[in-house]
C-alpha cells in the first residue's frame, strides 16, 4: 500500500485523466440499486480530489458522464444529474479553501438548465483559484470533441481567415474543449475494462495509461498513490531510444 511519503515530489504528473467506472458492478456486488454505487462514487471522487492538491497535481480530469452515456435509463441519468448538483454544492466551500479552479469539458448545453446553473456558479466563483484545475468531463465524446473541431475548422477555410496548409497539431488541439489544458500524463480506468470509452481520444497520443480491477466506489487515497508510484517508474519515451531519453550519446 502506497504512502504519502513514498511519492517522488519531483516528477507528479502535472495532467491526471480518470475514467471513473464500476460504479453499477460496485451497486450489484452488494445487491444494492446502481444509484447507490453512484452515491459511493462521489465519496471516492472527494477524496480524489483531495490528495491530488495534497501531492500538487496540476490539472485533474474526471470522465463523469460521456456523450454515450444519454442512453442509460432515464431514472439513473436524472440520478446522475441530481447527485452531480449536489455534489458542486456541497464542495464548493472545499474548491475555495484549497484553490481549486472548476472546469467542464463537453457538450454542456445537453445537460438540464439547473445543473448548468449550479456549474457555472461554481465556475464563476472559483474563477480566480489557481492552485489545481478540476475539470469535470459531462457529456463528454472525444469523437464529437473532434468532429466539432474540423467543422469550425472548415469554417474558418471557407471564409478565408485560414489557409488549409496553414492547419497543424497545435491550431487542431486550440479548437478542442481542452484547448486550455495540457495533454494528461496519465490516465487511469478504474473497474479493469481495457478501454478508452471515448474519452480525449487526441489528446492521450503520449499518456501513460493505468488500469486496476478496483471498482471507482473502492478507489481511494491509498489505491490513487499505487498509481501515482507506478506512474513514477514509468519511462516515457516519446518515440526516441532509452538512451537518448537517458541522455546516454549512441
Ligand atoms: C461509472 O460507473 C459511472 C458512469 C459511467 C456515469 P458505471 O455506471 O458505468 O458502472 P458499471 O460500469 O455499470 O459497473
Ligand atoms: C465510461 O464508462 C464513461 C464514464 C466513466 C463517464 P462507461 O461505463 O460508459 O463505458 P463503457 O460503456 O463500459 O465502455
Ligand atoms: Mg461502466
């Protein structure tokens, strides 16, 4: 089990990328409703937050609820919806004390008016916290992200203001919803699924990727560590040779 004090404060991965899943397996296991594994998940989301500030990671970004995920039934997206609400009124008063800036990625117009309220006020007066970016990603696709991007890519094309061979990786990664944010170094998924479900398919081109058979409801303080550490032993190459990342002349 992982300690505090076994995490190398030199090299925290400044972008951590989560894919929170295995809340209705979590529910099930305890024959209890999915909504329930929801409640519990919330849980391991305030404590996730809490040690990334406490390690000093920079920008922490949640997958909460993906484009795919408007066909669940409607019950349990009304739950998700509610328990989101909650749970930006509730932390509010923790993202102020601890200099945590709230963010969203995705199609946030999707989502019912009065979660849109409660995050945009939560946006506005966390406006000036600087310590740590908490992005929540709603109704999030990284290929709609994409697709959305090309179309006001070629509108720019179409009225001139850009030339097609004028486009590169960086005009590409500015018309994203992370177009402020830097690429995560790693990305966790939670509840053993060897997927990617979606989620910043542009941007994890680099990321190192981490995954546990922990169900997101059971993904705490110790268990984030784990990954951390074994993040800190990974070496991230880049394409180029072990030597040459090791600086070793071949
Ligand atoms: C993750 O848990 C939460 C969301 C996708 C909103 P799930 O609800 O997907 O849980 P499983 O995968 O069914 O166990
Ligand atoms: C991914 O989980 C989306 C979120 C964690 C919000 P899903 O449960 O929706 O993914 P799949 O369906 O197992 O790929
Ligand atoms: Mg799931």
């Amino acid at each position: 089990m992982a300690d505090i004090k076994d995490i190398d404060p030199q090299n925290i991965p400044r972008h951590v990328a989560i894919i929170m899943d295995g809340n209705g397996r979590w529910a099930r296991k305890k024959a209890l409703n999915r909504i329930r594994g929801h409640e519990e998940g919330a849980r391991s989301v305030k404590e996730i937050v809490t040690t990334s500030r406490e390690i000093g990671i920079s920008y922490l970004t949640l997958y909460a609820f993906s484009e795919e995920n408007w066909g669940r039934p409607r019950t349990e997206i009304q739950a998700l919806m509610r328990l989101l609400k909650r749970y930006l009124k509730q932390e509010l008063s923790e993202m102020l004390d601890n200099g945590i800036r709230l963010n969203t990625i995705g199609f946030i117009n999707k989502l019912p008016n009065d979660v849109r309220k409660t995050l945009s006020d939560v946006m506005d007066k966390t406006s000036r916290n600087s310590d740590m970016v908490l992005t929540l990603a709603l109704s999030y696709g990284g290929r709609q992200e994409l697709t959305d991007a090309v179309k006001r890519i070629a509108k720019r094309v179409e009225s001139g203001d850009l030339k097609a061979e004028e486009i590169t990786e960086d005009i590409i990664s500015g018309f994203l919803h992370t177009y402020d944010m830097p690429d995560p170094d790693l990305l966790i998924r939670t509840s053993g699924e060897f997927r990617i479900s979606n989620f910043l398919l542009w941007q994890i081109a680099y990321t190192e990727i981490y995954i546990t058979p922990t169900l997101w409801p059971d993904f705490r303080k110790s268990e984030f560590l784990d990954a951390i550490l074994e993040y800190q032993k990974r070496e991230r190459r880049f394409g180029l040779t072990g030597e040459q990342v090791k600086g070793v002349q071949k």
